[in-house]
C-alpha cells in the first residue's frame, strides 16, 4: 500500500541539504509527467522515461561535469515510482512531500473554502486563533501560516477549513445534511396506531 508520508520522508532523508532543489525540480517535472497518457509503470517504462527527462534535461543544460543533485534526486524518485507502479500516487507524495517540508520550517498552510468572498478581519482572526492553537498542540512554534482562500458556492454559507490533512466542516451544506439525517432517523408517528415506530 502507497504511504505519501513514507515516501516523502524518504526523499527528504536522501536528498539532505539538496531537498529543497529536489522539490522544486519535483514541481515542474510532475505535472509534465502524469501528463503524459497511458498509466507508466514498471521497469521498461522507467528505463524509457528516465531517457526521456535525461535527455531533455541535457538539452535544456548541457554538460557542464556538475550534477545538481537536487535535480538528480527528483529525477530518480521519479523513476522509482513509475517501477513501483505508484506513479499515479504523485500527487499524494506531492501533498506529503511539501506538509513535511512546512513542518520542518515552521509554516501551517490553512484552505478556507467559503461559499463567499472572506473578509481581512476574518482571515486574521482565524491566523491567531491557528497560531496559538496549532502551538499549543505540536509544542512547536508557527513561524508562518499561509491561508489559500477558495470560492465554493456548493457550500450554501459557512466555511470549511483544510488544514494539514485535516478537515473542520462548518458549512451550511453539511449543517442540512447532517439535520436532514436526523430528522430521518427520528421515531415517526403512525398512523393506525397513533404511537412512534423506531
């Protein structure tokens, strides 16, 4: 079974000091290469793909004798994932991969999807109340929170929060959802015999 969390801490331990180099070479490479139709997988196809980044990569910079190996690194989880068969797990390693990399700077990054435009005072209320929260539980400092704003008009009103991987629903949608279960589980009166059936 695919762990993002594993991998991600994987690459991070081999990468070292070149982690970041790797992650941003990890940016531009992935999208490019789950693009690519068919699902990748296996050794042939990572023998085939890995000929295909080296060369472009080659083109785009020639030789010069240096290897960058934070370009090296990502190019060779990469190939692992498409031999392993995980190559459609990117995003997930993707996600984990820049949580821990966060983590390790100091920096929570919060989604707050709302069915309308959120207002500065809102978003800065809820930046303390995560800075002191979020302290308190990790004992570890926030040093910076970023905040992703989505428009979800699903949502009805409300909002939800995406934080880390998790989730805090406070939306009206789920509020209507959540009533219209229990009015269903509710006992029901009926009608010969005038009692509630449960």
């Amino acid at each position: 079974m695919f762990s993002g969390e594993r991998w991600a801490a994987g690459f991070v331990g081999s990468c070292g000091v070149h982690t970041e180099e790797g992650f941003g070479a990890l940016q531009a490479l992935v999208p490019v290469i789950t693009a690519i139709p068919g699902m990748l997988a296996g050794t042939h196809a990572a023998k085939e793909l890995e000929g295909m980044i080296r060369k472009a990569l080659n083109h785009v910079s020639p030789e010069s004798g240096l290897v960058d190996w934070g370009v090296e690194y990502a190019v060779r989880i990469l190939i692992l994932l498409v031999k392993q068969g995980y190559l459609s797990h990117a995003p997930e390693f993707m996600r984990a991969l820049e949580t821990l990399l966060d983590q390790q700077k100091g920096i929570l990054r919060v989604t707050v999807e709302s069915a309308f435009p959120v207002d500065a005072s809102f978003q800065h209320r809820l930046e303390e109340a995560l800075a002191g929260s979020h302290t308190r539980a990790s004992n570890t400092a926030v040093k910076e929170i970023k905040v992703t704003v989505q428009i979800v008009p699903e949502l009805l009103g409300g909002y939800r929060l995406r934080i880390g991987s998790g989730l805090v629903d406070a939306s009206v949608r789920t509020q209507l959802q959540q009533l219209a279960q229990d009015l269903h589980a509710a006992p029901r009166e009926t009608a010969a015999g005038g009692g509630f059936s449960w």
